[in-house]
C-alpha cells in the first residue's frame, strides 16, 4: 500500500478502536483465513462467579449456590452461617486456600466464601501449579483445588466426583476439586467440587458467525476442560473439532504453530499474559482491550474496545484500504 492509503487505514481503525502496530500488519489482516479466539477474559467477560459447591456423598444434585439463597426452606443455609453444612466447609476450605492466588477462578472461590459469611483461615505454605490449580496448607492440613490432574499427581482419586464434575462442565462451568491430605498421613481425601462461571459476551456470537461469512475458519483455544470448553464453543457457534482444549500456559505458542503449519494464516486473539508467546508467533496478534499490558506488548493488534466483532472490524478495515489502491 501508498504511505498515504496506510494512513487512512490506519486512522479509520483508531476512529474505530482498532489500533494497528505499522503498516504491514495493516496489509497481513486481510490475509487472515483462521481466527483463534482464546476463551476466557475474550470470547468471555472473564468474570467468574462462584455457582456451585458439592460435597462428596452428599445428593449429587445438591449445592447450588444460586438456588440456596431463595430456598426458604433449605435449613442448611441460615442467614447468619451458624450452621455448618458440609458444603459450607468444603467452600471454607478450598477459599482459604485460594486466597494465596490471583487466578480468576481463585478471586470467584474467594468472593463466593466471603458472601455466604464464611470465616476464612490464612493459607501457608501456598503454591500455585500454572494451568492445574493450588496447593496450601490450611489449618496444619495440605488442602489442594484444582483439576483432575493436579489431584491424581498428588495421589487421590478425583473418581467418586466424576459424575458431578461431568454435569457442571455440561453446563459450560469450570469445575474443580477439593481434596485435603491431613497433616503426617500418605492418603488425602476428596473432600468435594466447586464451580465457577462465566458468561459469553453479548457479540461473541456475532463476530463468529461474521467471521464464518467472509469465509474465515474460526477456532477457539483454551486451558480449560473439553467439556467446558465445548459448551462454550457451541453458545458462540465454533464447530467441536475447531476447539483446543486442556492446552497448558506454556504450549498455547505451540498449538498456534501447529495451526499454521499447513500454511493457514492466523489471527490469534487474547487477553492474558497466557497469551503473550500465541500472540507473537501468530500471522497477525490481536489483544482485547482490557488484557495485561504483556498481550498488548506482544500484539501486531490493539482492540481498545472489549468487543469481539472488532476482530471482524480489523480485518474489514485491512481489506477496504488494499482494495482502494488496486
Ligand atoms: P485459562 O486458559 O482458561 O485462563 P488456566 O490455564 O489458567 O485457564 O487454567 C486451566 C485449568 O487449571 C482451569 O480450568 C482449572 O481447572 C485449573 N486451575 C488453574 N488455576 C486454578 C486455581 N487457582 N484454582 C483452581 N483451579 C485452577
Ligand atoms: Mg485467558
């Protein structure tokens, strides 16, 4: 493109909250055949909120927090948290534990405790297993959150909760383990499942199937859970087998690579530190507004709005200022 058609281009995207890092990556977005949107904090607000909490051998549809509030008749909850329910001390647990931690799903733990009136204890010995969940001495006891790896590695069966676990990430929630190991014994316990939610922006859906009409394959890739990920997957409109789950922090890069290994050109799109390495070995980097100033750092693309239909803008304006010239 002419010095002066990049210019226009450039400045009709900051008009519309699309900021392009120079002039080639102005020119590469048209390009773009394959969008791969991270979910959490993008295709989703990233806002998690506590939903459910379970203990095992308790009714396996028991505990969900919403209905309790308004369950007049449910004398396991009282106002004043003077009865200590099973479930109330499984949330106590796994909240004391999360408190060492800044994850979003650990911030939602945290606030859910707090709000049911829940005194937490202070966690020592805390340690975060990026991808997995936490690990903290609680009480003098080793309580663990976190998924089903990160309890099979510190040898207890997440099996009695598979059923619940199943259901809840169904339902498109983030489930997770709480097992505590007793202070001097080899055995730890599975003590019970918590979740967190999150919802999908309003345009997610929008900008996916805008992208699909323009003939842009659009994928989704995430370190969350295939089952949560799917339900997610579905409400926006991505296709099952476009979906890369279960992908750890560090292999997020990796799994873009392999993407474009076949010569397919993408965009990837996130928000998080997570994100940073993705974002620099894609075609084009795209980070969402409100991500960490390391995403921003590492993107060809800024969309200073939250909004996921801007990934379409982006490409729309890269393809309207090359056409122009020809
Ligand atoms: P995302 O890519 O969605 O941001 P992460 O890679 O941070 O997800 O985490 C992947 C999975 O590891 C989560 O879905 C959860 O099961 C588990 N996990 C991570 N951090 C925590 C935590 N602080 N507490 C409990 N589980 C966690
Ligand atoms: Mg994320």
């Amino acid at each position: 493109a002419t010095p002066a058609a990049t210019m226009v281009g450039t400045t009709i995207g900051a008009q519309n909250g699309v900021l392009f890092k120079g002039g080639d990556v102005l020119e590469r977005a048209k390009d773009v055949d394959t969008v791969v949107f991270d979910k959490t904090g993008t295709l989703t607000r990233g806002e998690m909120e506590l939903t459910d909490v379970v203990a095992v051998g308790e009714v396996p549809d028991g505990g969900a927090v919403a209905e309790r509030g308004d369950a007049a008749t449910d004398d396991s909850a009282t106002a004043d948290g003077s009865t200590t329910t099973a479930e109330d001390e499984v949330l106590r647990l796994a909240a004391s534990a999360e408190r060492g931690s800044e994850h979003p799903l650990a911030r939602a733990i945290v606030d859910g405790a707090e709000a049911r009136g829940l005194a937490l204890a202070d966690p020592e010995a805390f340690e975060n297993v990026p991808g997995h969940g936490v690990r903290a001495t609680v009480e003098g006891d080793e309580v663990l959150v976190g998924n089903r790896k990160l309890l099979r590695d510190a040898g207890v069966d997440p099996a009695p909760a598979a059923e619940t676990m199943e259901r809840l990430e169904r339902e498109g929630k983030t489930a997770m383990l709480v097992a505590r190991i007793p202070a001097g014994a080899d055995d730890g316990e599975l003590l019970g499942v918590v979740a967190d939610a999150d919802t999908v922006k309003p345009s997610a859906k929008d900008a996916v199937s805008q992208l699909r009409d323009r003939g842009v394959d659009v994928m989704m890739i995430t370190g969350d859970n295939e089952r949560t990920a799917r339900a997610v997957a579905e409400r926006v409109g991505i296709d099952p087998e476009n979906v890369r789950a279960g992908v750890l922090p560090e292999d997020k890069s990796d799994a873009v690579e392999a993407i474009q290994r076949d010569g397919r050109r993408a965009m990837m799109v996130g928000d998080g530190v997570n994100d940073a390495p993705a974002l620099a070995v894609a075609y084009v980097g795209t980070a969402i507004g409100s991500g960490t100033d390391v995403a921003i750092e590492a993107a060809d693309v800024t969309l200073m709005r939250d909004d996921p239909l801007d990934v379409v803008k982006a490409i729309r304006v890269s393809d309207a200022t090359l056409q122009k010239i020809k």
